[in-house]
C-alpha cells in the first residue's frame, strides 16, 4: 500500500522543496515508484529544478477539474536511470496563474480537496506508485491545509531560527494534531556540530524542551548546497554527499513509520 507524504513548514525557504525533490528521486533511485507534486501555487518551483517548462496540463488545471491527473503528470523517470519511477505534477508559474490561484473561494478549495483526496485511489491503487509527495506553501495557505488534510506523513521542515521553532510547535499543537496527522519535524539548516556534547548542549538551549517535539532528523548547512541554489539535484548527481547519504538513510526510516 502507498504512502502519501506532505512536507510543510510554517516558515518560507526552510528546505521544503529541496527535501521534497531529493526524497522524491531517492525513492526513485532505488527502484520506488514515487509521484511529486508542485503545491506551492504562490511560488512554483519544480518546473525551474527539473527544467521542464512544456507541459500539456499543469497541476492547476487538475485542481481546476479541467483534466485528469494522468494529464498533469510528466514522466522524469529517466533521473533514476531505469531503476524506479519519478512523475511530476507543475504547478504553472505564470503571473496570470499564481494571481488566479491566489483569488480562489473557499467552494473551489473544498472541490480542490476532494480532488486531491481522490489521489489515493488514482495515483496510489490504479497508478501503483509507492509513495506520493507534496511539496506545500509555507504557513496557513488554503492548499497547504489541504495537502495536509490528504496526507498519510507529515514532514515539517523548520530551521532553528527561534520564530521559526515557536512556529512550528504551535502548528504541531493547533493544525497537525487537530487532523490527527503523523508528525515528524526535521530541523534544517543547522550550524551546531551536534557531534559533540558542547553542540548538542547549544542546540537543547535553543529548542528548549527537545525531548518533547518528534524530531526525524537534524540536517546541517552545507555550504555548496547553498551556492549550488537549486541548480542540480543533489541525490542525482552527488550520490555520496553526506546530504544524499542522509535522505537513503530517511528513505528507509520511512518505510518503517
Ligand atoms: N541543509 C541545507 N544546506 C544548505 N542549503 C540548504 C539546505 N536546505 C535548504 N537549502 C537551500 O535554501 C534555499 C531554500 O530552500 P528551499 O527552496 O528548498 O526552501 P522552501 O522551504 O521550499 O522555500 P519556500 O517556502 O519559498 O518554498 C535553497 O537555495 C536551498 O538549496
Ligand atoms: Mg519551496
């Protein structure tokens, strides 16, 4: 049975997109059959990391009812080299688009979840994909609720910034737990060397309470990730970066959640 996995945060450039595309082609690099979908429709960004900007329907005309999610699916597959399976959804990064999905009433968010619940059976059953990811819009945003909603797993991606921390604690508190959703928090971006005693010390203060929150996994700053800033796929063309060696290891911890 499928697994479907939203990733989220209640801060913008966390890392969403960057767990979001990474995690999606190691599943497909080992063998997975996974499906990612685009569901920041205020700032679109997949089509920009995999270089695709033909596509005979975006995610947006699914959500819009205007056609079937096999329409608004490219194949990427040929990233795992054969191994597994990699579809995307693109959300359309045009101006007209984004300020069409921004003005949207609350009956069409209401169709929209029923259309993105429907996925379970469309892409999961029917399709056979193993697992299928939503990279979201940071905060409260109607289709990042929804996206939440439709989830089995929740990733939220926070940094140790301390409004960021407060922020997330108060979605795990008042969102996640309202709709009874598993919840991991991976924290992001972090400059502590949690190797040693001093770091790990550090980075409690800074929690507070560390104990208390589901923390999957604490990833570091890696500088070239930085600079690189999207331009390539880390899991793909860096296999043994520590970054991609940590998203294997997450790869299988999920298995197991
Ligand atoms: N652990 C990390 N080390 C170095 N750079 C990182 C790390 N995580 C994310 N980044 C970089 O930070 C920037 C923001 O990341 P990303 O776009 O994935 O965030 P986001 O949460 O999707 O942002 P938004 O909320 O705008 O959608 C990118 O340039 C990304 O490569
Ligand atoms: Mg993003």
């Amino acid at each position: 049975m499928g697994k479907i996995i939203a990733i989220h945060s209640y801060k913008g450039g966390t890392g969403k997109t960057l767990f979001s595309v990474n995690l999606a082609t190691t599943f497909a690099l080992k063998g997975k059959k996974a499906c990612l979908l685009d569901m920041d429709f205020r700032a679109p960004s997949l089509h920009a990391i995999f270089k695709v900007n033909n596509v005979e329907c975006w995610l947006n005309d699914y959500l819009n009812g205007t056609c079937t999610i096999q329409k608004a699916l490219v194949d990427l597959s040929e990233i795992s080299g054969g191994k597994g399976k990699l579809l995307v959804g693109l959300a359309n990064p045009s101006t007209e688009a984004i300020r069409d999905m921004s003005a949207k009433d609350r009956k069409w968010e209401m169709r929209a979840l029923g259309r993105l619940l429907s996925l379970r059976n469309s892409v999961l059953d029917e399709m056979g994909m193993d697992y299928l990811i939503f990279d979201t819009s940071p905060g409260l945003q109607y289709s990042s609720i929804n996206a939440i909603v439709s989830a089995d797993l929740v990733f939220v991606i926070s940094t140790i910034d301390a409004s960021d921390v407060q922020g997330t604690k108060r979605m795990l508190c008042e969102l996640y737990d309202l709709f009874e959703k598993k919840t991991y928090i991976i924290l992001n971006k972090v400059l502590m060397d949690i190797s040693s005693k001093r770091g790990k010390e550090e980075l409690s203060e800074r929690l507070g309470n560390t104990h208390t929150l589901p923390i999957f996994e604490i990833v570091p700053c890696f500088c070239d990730i930085l600079k690189a800033g999207g331009t390539y796929i880390v899991a793909k063309e860096k296999p043994q970066h520590f970054f991609s060696k940590m998203l294997c290891h997450m790869t299988e911890k999920i298995n197991h959640l």
